[in-house]
C-alpha cells in the first residue's frame, strides 16, 4: 500500500511541478492525433477468399498412374502467381491505371504498391485469401475481383504448363536413351561381328582343347621316352649279332642228299636185286645230283673267275639279326612320327592358349558391353512407362481435372473503410496525452532521481535534513497561480470540447 | 519587480525622514547595546510580504513556524553564540537568498539576538536588498577600497536585522574572499555584539570555487535543495563541497503546499 502511494507521489509530484509542461504536452498530442485522424486517408479492403482442393475425384484413380504435383503452401504459391509479371500487367488494365498511360518507370511504382497493398493469406488448409486495399472502394473491388480470377487462370495455366514440361522432360529422356540403347546394340554387333570365334562358350571350348592338347603331349612324350629306351635297347642287341648266318649251302645240300640216298640204297640191297625198281631209281636219283652238284660247282667256279656274285644258297640272313634290325627300323619310323605329332600338337597348344588370351580379352568387352546394353534398356523402359504416366497427368491438366480451384467467397464491394478511424485516433490521443507525460515523468525520476522530500533525500544521501520549507507565495503570486489554473484548466476543457465536436462531426458527416 | 519597489516607495515615503536618520546615524549604532538597536522602525508589513520575508501577523503562520523551527534547530547546534552560518543552493536560484534573509529574520525575531546578512553572491541582486535605504556601498566596495565597515552596514527595516549587501557587481568576485580583509571584515562583524549571527548568502554550487572558499570562514554550511529540481548526483556533489563537520544539513525548498508536510 505504502508502495501504490510512493508511485502515486513520484508521478504526482513532478507532474504538479511542471503542470505546464503537462497540459501542453496533452493539448498538442491531442490536437495531432485530432488531426492525424481527420486526415488519415480511408482506406478500403476487399478480400476473396479461393478455395483449393487437395485432392480430386481423378487422384485415388490414378493413384501410382499419375504424378499429382504437390502444392503445399498454397498461400506463398498463390503470391507467387498473383505477384507475377503477367498478373501485374493486367492488374493495371482492370484498376484503371493505364487510362493515364504511365510510363514503365511509374507502371513499376503502381505495380510495387499493388503488391504492397495485396496480403494473400492461408486462412484454412485448403482456402486462400486474396485481400486488396486501396482509398478507392471501387478500385479495391476491382482489382480483388481481377487478382481472384486471374489467379483462378493462371493456376491452371501455370500446373498444365508444369505437366507439359514434365512430360516433354521425360520424352526428352526417353528419345536420348533410345539413342544410347540403340548406340550399345551397336556397339555388341560390332563386336561380335569383329570376334568371331567368340562364341558362347568358347572359353570352355579352348579350356577343354588346351588341357587335351596337354595330355596328348604329356602322352606322347611319354611314348618317345619309351620309345627312344627300346631303340637304344635294340642298338645295343644289335651290336651283339651277326649280319650273316653260316647256313648249308646247295652243293652240300645235294651231297647230304646223295649220301642219304646212297645209304638207302645200300640197305635195299641188301635185301634187293640191283634191279630192284627201286634201287634203279635211287641209282638214277643219285645221277641226277652228282650232275646237279657238279654244275653247281661248274657255277661257282666260273663266278669266282668272273668276280660277279653268285649268291650262294648256303649263306643266309641271320634271321634274329633280321628281327631286330626290322624292329629298329620300325621304332625309329614310330620315333619319327611321334616327333612330328609332339611338334604339331604343340603349336595348337600356342594357338589355343593364344585364343584364349583374345577371348578373356574378348569376355571383358563383351561384359562392359553388356552392362551398358542392360543399364540403358532398364532405364529405358522405367522412363517408357514413366512418359505414359506423365502423359496422363498432362491430358488431366490440360482437362482442368487435376487441380480444383473455386472461389468460396467472392470480392465484396467494402462499404466501411478499413484500418484505424477517427475514434482511434481519438482515443489513442487521450491516452497519450497523459500517458506520455507521466511516462517521461516516471523515466526521469529512474535515470535521474529528483529530490522532493527529506525521505527521498535520505534514501540516497546520508545528511540531515534540517528542514522542509513550503513554497511562500505571496498575494499577487496568488493570483497568478489562480490564473494559470484558469488558463490550464480552460486549455484542457477547450481541447476536449474540439475533440467532442471533431467526433460528432465526423461521425454525422 | 516593479510592485515591489513601488511599494517600497510609498514606504520609504512615508518614513523618508526617519530613514535619513538612520543612514546618517549609522555610527551611533554602531557600538551600541541590542537594546538601542529596538528602535528600528519598522517596515511596512506589505512590504515584507512582497519580499517574502517572514514577519509577526503574517498570514501563512505554517512558513513562519517552518523558519522558527529551523533557526532554534540551527542555534541548538552551536553553543557558540556568535555564529556564522553559509546558505547556498544546489542550483542558481534554488532559494538560497530567500532562505538567508528568512533565517536572519527568524533570529532577528528573538529579542537577545541580532542578525547580520551578509550577501556574498554577486551574480544577481536578491530581493532583499530592496530594504536597504540610501545605498552608499557594499562588500565589494569595502574590499575593493577604503570604505569604513559600518558604511556598509545598513539597517533593514526589521529589528535586530542588519544586511551587508554584494555592492557594485564586478567580474572576477572570486577573489575577493582570498583577501585578507575579508577575514578580517568576518571576525570583526562577528565579535561585534554577542549573540550576533551571521549569515552568509553564498552562491550556488555551481561556483565550487566560492563555496569552498567561504566555507573556511563560516561555523556551518547549509544546502539549500530545491523542491524536485535538482538531480540527485549535483545535489550530491553539491553537499561534497564543504567538509563534513561543517555541513550541519540540507533544507528543502519551495514545496507546494499541497504536498507540503507529508
């Protein structure tokens, strides 16, 4: 309680001390705000409020086939239509601003204090508000009403334009893959038509031919080793035998014959008659071949006189000699083509692993070719089907069937001017007028404390106060004072009665 | 300021030949008893009025009781009976002139107690130099030249109440309180009658120089604040000036009356 008053006398105070200061401060807020009021234009607001479906009847149907662009706030985007250049211009022609023919510099000033006077707001989830002030009332319903349908316009200009853009992206796309799917096609035929021995599975082939290769040469190696093991053998043996075997020789053979025959011949007389038929026979067989073997010997006699050869029966090839010079002969024609198979086999072998080498290289191409093939053809076709979606999304565009917008209160001729009236005005003066003195007041007393009795003394400065003297006002100061009370109050009562008679005629006219 | 003098006049008019008197026997008084000094006649009442001197029968009797009460409350702090007491104010025109010749017309107002003011502020002429009758000099002049103390000595007009008025107004006053003779002009005043207070009317502190000086010379300092004009820190510097044994306290001035004695 102690406090509310201390407040009341640390306002009170320096307010009765500079009364003057007071009432003039009152009397001059007052008569500005007086004439602030009278003078502050009137303004006039229209709104319309658009309303914005989200969804639409087409969107759950086409859910995954279409791409519904998203518009999410509503209110920045509706500005960002409303404001734009092409609105703007034609803002100008429905307000009436271009009867004066501006030039662009001034087109430019009255566009900026359009898009100053126009506030678009969110005012629910799906309603936009479009509201324009200006001091005229006709004006402001106009251009509100031109802003809301040319909004309503563009929005659907704007999304079919953005659908079409969309659509026209992907076609682009599309046509560049088709471009870069036929260029890799291509790329594979060349390719395939440069390596022709490439073939699916070749690899494998060559793996299979080489390792077979190897085996036979591992073979056939062993086989000549073997073979080389059998011909040094069979030299050996052969060093041991003799060319020639001492065989009988025909002269001898007659005579064994005819001894043989003779000794027949002495034991069938011994029981025969010397005209046994078949002792005679025997006696003429041995004839026979005593002539024989003297030709025979007649022969080589006249052979050794001639020198020529005379190939005597009786001296033959030595049979096991024969053998194994017939077995040489054939292990060294085996050994021969043994050799040149190893050669042979082994210059495939090269060939092959040669072949294998191109076709690993081959096989490294053809995947990066691949890849690129199937990369190129996936994409193409998700941009294929991606295209038809966006096609469907432009035809509903261009329809008006993906966006509905509708104006859900239209422009309204205002009536009533908006912003601060005069009774405002009035009020906010009255309450300034004292507010702000006694603020000032209060603020001082905060920064600079002033001095108005002995407690106020000694709540800060530790002398004795020896004494409070009242102010000494003498007769004629009296009256004076008497006078400026007049003269204040008067300016105070006058300053309410202008107030009182501004508003009655403000609100009358 | 004219109704003032106009009332003076008419006055001076009516005791004119009385006041010649006084002047021209200012040396009879001179060393004489208190008891002589009762036959001051006696200023109109008006005149006092105007002056915003306090007087017996004047109508605001709440000021007259505020300047009794301060002057038994300034005398019961000395035991000294001569005593030499400074007014100044915080600020030019914060009522130190009009605390001075009130102070010294409450003393006056004891019939064993004389009073002298002495008014050391050249810078502006108070009101109650308009008692004096024929000017002939003042401080200034005395210091300034050979003029007898008591040619500058005048009578007020009010019993037992002698002023000592600044005198021509020149430039550099400062240097006159470091003059020797003005210690001396002090002592002599002082020892003059017993029971004789003086009271110095100072300027305001903001002539640091001056209050400093005279406060070597004076018993006590009183500050005079004025009512809600001063801030606190000149008020604080202000009360620095003199030492504190000398500083015996503040007074506030000029309270309005509806606020007065809350």
């Amino acid at each position: 309680m102690k406090n509310n008053i201390d407040y009341i006398r640390l306002i009170l105070q320096p307010s009765y001390l500079h009364k003057r200061w007071v009432v003039l401060i009152f009397v001059i807020v007052n008569l500005l705000a007086i004439a602030a009021g009278y003078n502050w234009p009137k303004k006039y607001t229209s709104s319309s409020t658009v309303y914005i479906e989200e969804e639409n009847i087409l969107g759950p149907l086409m859910q995954g086939t279409a791409v519904q662009s998203n518009v999410i706030d509503r209110g920045m985007i509706a500005r960002e239509i409303i404001f734009g250049r092409k609105i703007m211009q034609e803002v100008l022609e429905i307000g009436g601003w271009m009867e004066l023919n501006p030039d662009p510099l001034e087109q430019e000033i009255i566009i900026d204090s359009i898009q100053a006077n126009t506030i678009v707001t969110n005012v629910g989830r799906n309603l936009v508000q479009i509201s324009y002030t200006n001091r005229d009332p006709d004006r402001a319903f106009k251009v509100t009403k031109g802003l809301v349908d040319l909004f309503i316009k563009g929005s659907f200009t704007e999304k079919a334009y953005e659908s079409e853009s969309a659509f026209n992206f992907i076609d682009k796309q599309v046509k560049e893959y088709e471009d870069k799917l036929r260029a890799s096609e291509e790329a594979l035929k060349t390719f395939r038509s440069q390596n022709v021995d490439f073939r699916e599975g070749a690899e494998e082939n060559v793996t299979q031919k080489i390792s077979q290769y190897r085996s036979e040469i591992d073979a056939i190696e062993q086989q000549i080793r073997e073979e080389n093991i059998k011909k040094a053998s069979l030299q050996a043996q052969l060093s041991g035998e003799t060319e020639t075997a001492a065989g009988l020789s025909r002269a001898e053979q007659i005579r064994s014959r005819i001894a043989e025959l003779q000794s027949n011949l002495n034991t069938l007389r011994l029981s025969y008659h010397e005209t046994y038929p078949d002792i005679a026979q025997i006696k003429n067989q041995i004839i026979e071949l005593r002539e024989t073997l003297a030709e025979e010997e007649e022969k080589r006699k006249q052979a050794k006189r001639t020198g020529t050869l005379y190939l005597d029966e009786s001296v033959r090839a030595n049979p096991v000699y024969q053998r194994l010079q017939s077995d040489l002969y054939q292990t060294n024609t085996l050994l021969a083509t043994l050799e040149y198979r190893l050669k042979n086999i082994k210059k495939s072998l090269a060939e092959e692993i040669e072949r294998d080498k191109r076709i690993n290289a081959a096989d490294a191409t053809l995947k990066n070719l691949t890849r690129d093939y199937n990369v190129n053809y996936d994409v193409y076709q998700d941009l294929l089907r991606r295209r038809e979606n966006a096609r469907v999304s432009m035809n509903l565009d261009e329809e008006q069937q993906g966006l509905n917008l509708r104006i859900n209160e239209p422009a309204y001729f205002p009536q009533l001017p908006s912003g601060p009236r005069f009774i405002h005005f009035v009020f906010g003066g009255i309450i300034l007028g004292i507010v702000l003195p006694v603020g000032l007041f209060y603020g001082m007393q905060q920064i600079m404390p002033r001095i108005y009795d002995a407690n106020d003394f000694n709540a800060y400065i530790e002398i004795p106060v020896l004494g409070e003297l009242s102010t000494y006002v003498t007769e004629n100061e009296q009256v004076a004072k008497k006078i400026e009370v007049y003269i204040l109050s008067l300016s105070v009562i006058s300053v309410i009665v202008i107030i009182i008679i501004t508003s009655y005629l403000r609100l009358t006219g | 300021m004219s109704k003032i003098e106009d009332a003076l006049k008419k006055s001076r008019s009516d005791n004119s030949t009385e006041l010649v008197k006084t002047s021209s026997n200012v040396q009879s008084y001179i060393n004489s008893d208190i008891s002589l000094m009762e036959y001051d006649e006696q200023v109109a009442i008006g005149v006092l009025s105007n002056l915003k001197i306090i007087h017996y029968g004047m109508k605001d009797q709440k000021i007259f009781s505020e300047f009794r009460s301060l002057r038994t409350k300034l005398i019961q702090k000395s035991e000294n009976t001569n005593l030499c007491i400074m007014i100044y104010s915080s600020l030019p025109g914060g009522g130190s002139s009009y605390v001075a010749a009130n102070l010294a017309a409450a003393i006056a107002l004891d019939e064993k107690k004389t009073s002298l003011l002495v008014n050391c502020d050249f810078t502006c002429k108070p009101d109650y130099e308009n008692l004096l009758g024929q000017y002939h000099g003042g401080l200034i002049d005395f210091l300034s030249s050979d003029l007898p103390v008591e040619d500058i000595i005048y009578r007020s007009g009010i019993k037992r109440l002698r002023i000592i008025p600044a005198g021509s107004t020149n430039d550099t006053f400062s240097e006159y309180f470091t003059l020797r003779k003005f210690h001396e002009l002090l002592q002599q005043i002082k020892g003059r009658y017993s029971d004789r207070y003086i009271i110095l009317d100072a300027p305001s502190a903001m002539n640091p120089a001056d209050i400093r000086l005279l406060s070597e010379f004076v018993d006590f300092g009183v500050l005079i604040v004025p009512y809600g004009k001063d801030s606190l820190d000149n008020i604080d510097k202000a009360s620095k000036l003199i030492s504190k044994e000398k500083m015996i306290g503040v007074v506030i001035n000029n309270i309005p009356e509806i606020f007065a004695g809350k």
